[in-house]
C-alpha cells in the first residue's frame, strides 16, 4: 500500500471524527466497536504486503500456480468478504464497493494496471522515463492487453505526485463515512427489569381469566400485553369485588375500571 494512500485514508478518518463529533458524537463511543470476523483483516493485509516484499513468489499448489498476483486477489477478496460482513455498519458497503472495483481489476488483468499519461500527469514519471517505470507487488504498467484498465491506478493525484484508483477513493470516502457513525453509534443498554406489580399487570391484560395465585408459566404474554402499551396493577381481594364469588381466588383485573390515556387504554384501580 503506497503511503500516499495511507495518509489519504487517515485524512479522511479525521475528518470522519470532526464531522461525527460535531453532530453530537463521542470518540468514547469508539471504544464500543465490536466489527466482526476482525482478524480477518490482518491475514489479508499479511497476504498483500507479502506481494511487496516478495513480488517473484510462486507456489505450486498442484492444480494452480499461486503467484503474488493470485496473493493479492485472495487478500483483496477476503477484505471484500470481511467489509460484507460487517455491512450493518454505515459507510462499510461503501468501502466493500471500492475494494470489489480493485479486486475485479486486478483478476481481470492479472495484476493492477497503471496508467501511463496518470504517472505524467501526476509528475511522478516523464514522458521519456514512464516506459521504464517499475511497480512493487502485483502492480503493472498498463498493456494495450489489459482491459478494465480504467479500475486501475488511473486517476492522477498532483499535489502528492501519486497516482490512485476510483476503487481507492471509494473505499476511502467510505472509511470517513464509517467514523462518522461510529462516533455516534452508543452501545445498546438492555431493558430495565419489569417490576412484579407490571408484570402482573400486564399479564392481567393479556390473559384476563389468569388467576393472581396461579403461576405465571409463559412470559411472552408479558411481551404480548407490553407491545400494546397496557399496564395494570392486581388487585386485591376485598367485600364487593366484582369477581364470583363461587372461585375460589380473586382474578387479576378484579375492581379496575378502564380509563382514557394518550392513545390506550389503560387499567387502574379507583
């Protein structure tokens, strides 16, 4: 990875971080991040700066030829897999975008092409030294052979005298989007535990011919009644209830009266 890239991606990261504070956000709540299948990252990014320190390997694995070529689509697909399984993230399908564009350009050309008038363009080669330019990794002078050479390092950056891809700058607007979030993504705090008096009364909703001294066996009754927005407190048995007296114990609901609350009924005792 050129350090021109590195520094573009840690700018946007910053800028990330300025945005999502300002819109309420919190760098503590970075500290929150749990991303999935997370050492994944670091064996692929193993297997592409492997291609850097050794651009001639090759591995006859039988049936193939793994070259550093083929290191680096694995370690791009895997990056790939790794930001699709984290896509309930903001901003991550869009850094799974960038890094698809490179991936397809690098196994359609057997390498990662780069333009020629993008080097002079950039001032980072002359029009009589760019034929004799050199590239680390799975990097190439771009062929009259390959095809999809627009996904490769063909976008000029002058100010850096560097040359990049629009799978890199996708990735990287990406990366500053995903931040953004993460500065205002808190940490899901579970429910509070419902009292017995609620759960009661709520159960009294939900199945009204529960007795107060039966057991209460499923607690879905509770999610039931809760999802409509009731709630009661038992009653308790007293001369006049308006339960049977025939039972032999009072019934959840007994000596309440419906009264009006904002968009639900609610139960009350008078």
């Amino acid at each position: 990875m050129a350090p021109q890239t590195v520094l573009l991606a840690t700018f946007a990261a910053v800028v990330g971080l300025v945005v999502g504070v300002r819109r309420g956000g919190s760098l503590s709540n970075l500290t929150h991040v749990d991303p999935l299948w997370w050492p994944l990252f670091f064996f692929a990014i193993g297997l592409i700066g492997l291609t850097d320190v050794a651009p001639d390997f090759s591995l006859d694995l039988g049936l193939i030829e793994l070259t550093a070529v083929g290191l680096t689509v694995v370690g791009l697909g895997l990056v790939v897999v790794l930001a699709a399984r984290n896509s309930h993230l903001v901003g991550v399908p869009i850094i799974a975008l960038g890094l698809a564009l490179n991936l397809l350009g690098t196994a359609a050309n057997d390498g990662f092409p780069v333009d020629k008038g993008a080097l002079i363009a950039a001032r980072v080669e002359t029009s009589r030294t760019v034929e004799e330019a050199t590239f680390s990794g799975a990097r190439h002078l771009r062929t009259a052979d390959d095809s999809l050479w627009w996904l490769g390092d063909a976008i000029p950056v002058r100010e850096l005298e560097y040359v990049t891809s629009f799978g890199d700058l996708i990735a990287i607007a990406g990366l500053g989007c995903t931040v953004a979030h993460l500065t205002r993504r808190k940490k899901a705090q579970p429910p509070p535990d419902l009292s017995p008096d609620a759960r009661a009364g709520l159960v009294s909703i939900a199945a009204p011919d529960l007795r107060i001294d039966a057991p209460i066996i499923d607690l879905a009754l509770v999610a039931e009644a809760a999802d409509h927005g009731y709630a009661a407190r038992p009653s308790t048995p007293s001369e006049g209830s308006g339960h049977d007296d025939r039972e032999t114990g009072p019934r959840l609901g007994d000596r309440s009266e419906p009264a009006t609350g904002v968009g639900m009924p609610i139960l009350r005792e008078p």
